[in-house]
C-alpha cells in the first residue's frame, strides 16, 4: 500500500537524526529535543525514582493514571538502537500509553552503548522489572505486571519475558517494530533498507555500538528468535510496520511463539514506517496503536470473565 501522505511529506522535508554522522552525544541531544517536543497529556501524576540494580541504580519514571487503584503495571522500555533514547524522550508517548491502558507506566531509563556494551541494557531491564514485581504495593498496582518496547526496547522486552519465565507471571508481552535478530536477507530489510527513516546503516551502526564482537549476534539476549523452545511465555501482542526493515523479523517471531503455543496477536499497520508510534500527534494510524495497546492491557489487567 502507498505510504502515508503525511509520512512521505515528513521524510521529504528532510526530518532526519544523523545516527553514525555526528558523535553520540549530539545525536542524543537531537533525537531528545525531536521526541519530547511531541505534546504530554496530563496524567494522574509522575514521579522519578531510582531502582536499586544489581549493576547499577536504575533511574526510571512512573506515571500514575488519572482514576484510583488498584493499578496493573507496565515495564516500558524506549527504543533508539540501544544508544539514545531515554525517560524523556518517551515522556509524550508514555503519557498516552498510560491514559490508553488505565495503567500504572515504568519507564525505565536503562544503560545505555556505547558507554555501556551488551548485555548491560540487558541486565538494567531485567533487573527494574523484578523490582517492580516485587515491590507493586508501592504503585498499588495488584492487577500485574506487563511488559512492552519499541524497536531496541522491543528486543529487550522479549529478552525479559525469557528472562523472566518461571521466575516472574508476568501478564503480557508487547513487542513494538521490534528487533529481534540479525537479518539482512529478509524482504522487508532488503526492501526498505534506506529511505524510510530507520535505514540498513543505521541498523549496523547501532550493532556496532552496541554488541561486543559478532559472537553477541548469537546471545538469546541479543538474538531472542533464535531460543529453540519459546513455550511458557505471556501473551503477546506484536506490532509492525509496512514500510520497515524490521518489519518480517517481528512476524516471524510472533509466528515463532505461536508455533509454541503461546497467544499471539500480531498486526501490521500499513502506510508507516518504524518509529511511527513516536508520531502519534500528527498521524491516526500512532494512536490507533496507542488505542490497542491500550484495549489488550485493560483486557489483561482487569477483566474479570
């Protein structure tokens, strides 16, 4: 299907973050004042707080909904190829997750590369959602826990929920356009490998910042689709994109997990291209995402049939 006319305008006027062109810093600062310019609806409260990890404190942002507990909670972990991205940047679409699904939101300010190699955002996400797990009387949140990213943080929620089985009943598991491999052979990475805002360069920049050696490629951590045995795991709702690289690595995981039994529901938004959450104040398609999130959460967290 043709490409978004609001999206098409978007990449032609020349909105762009430099990822591998301007040093890491300033890119950073540049993604930061893009995303968190997008307008914050109100929500019952934000507060920051640290978690105490096992390598390090963790900083994160809780967002409380307007109405009254008791809450379900969700882990949120922020895309931006393991590199940028941070509570602030996600602070708009955060917002609206968390008035979308009635739900307490933790946002979780992870390590990131190339300061901090895999599998450090690794372990910082694993270890803030045990914590919230075992510490939800602090956000009354008695209806559970959930998990969810985007992109980078699509991989790293996926790697949690193995992370986390038999350890932590966490509710769902929402894998926004996420990574959850290495690919280069795949339609839509061969397809939509430049133009489209996340592009086949910046895919093997972020890897370069991010792993140690080429060995990490086959660390389940890194590399979740390539677990043998995915049973046991929460449900999952999966979301792509048409018009991006990491499009058929996401379905072929959500097929990958029901092929193991797990419940899956995976949708493919049409007419976008990767990242097009972040642009729910100027596209229908971002909120109609933000509104399924929302409907699948409330669902799990407070249905009693």
């Amino acid at each position: 299907m043709p490409l978004d006319p609001r999206i098409k305008e978007l990449l032609e006027s020349g909105f762009i973050v430099p990822i591998g062109k301007a040093s890491v810093d300033e890119v950073r600062k540049i993604f930061r004042q893009l995303a968190s310019a997008a307008p914050k609806v109100e929500v019952g409260k934000v507060e920051d707080i640290k978690i105490p990890g096992s390598e390090a404190n963790i900083n994160a942002r809780v967002y409380l909904p307007k109405a009254n507990g008791p809450y379900g909670v969700l882990i949120y972990l922020h895309g931006g190829g393991f590199v940028i991205g941070d509570v602030e940047s996600y602070d708009p679409l955060c917002r609206a997750i968390t008035n979308a699904c009635n739900c307490v939101v933790v946002s979780v300010d992870y390590r990131l590369a190339p300061e901090y190699k895999f599998p450090s955002a690794v372990i910082d996400s694993f270890d803030a959602t045990n914590w919230v797990y075992n510490n939800l009387d602090k956000f009354d949140g008695k209806m559970g826990v959930a998990i969810a990213g985007d992109s980078a943080g699509g991989n790293l929620a996926a790697v949690v929920a193995l992370l986390s089985k038999g350890k932590l009943n966490l509710k769902y598991q929402i894998l926004i356009y996420p990574a959850v491999g290495f690919d280069s052979v795949s339609r839509s990475m061969i397809e939509y490998s430049d133009g489209f805002f996340l592009t086949r360069e910046h895919i093997e920049w972020f890897g370069s910042q991010y792993l140690r050696s080429p060995a990490d490629l086959l660390d389940f951590r890194f590399s979740p689709i390539l677990v043998q045995d995915l049973s046991g795991l929460p449900p999952a709702l999966i979301i792509t994109a048409e018009y991006d690289p990491l499009r058929d690595q996401g379905e072929a995981y959500a097929n990958r997990l029901l092929q193991a039994g797990v419940p899956v529901t995976s949708v493919r938004f049409n007419n976008v291209i990767h990242g097009f959450l972040s642009f729910f104040p100027l596209i229908e398609q971002g909120r109609d995402a933000i509104g399924l999130i929302g409907s699948v959460l409330r669902r799990a967290f407070y249905d009693k049939s």
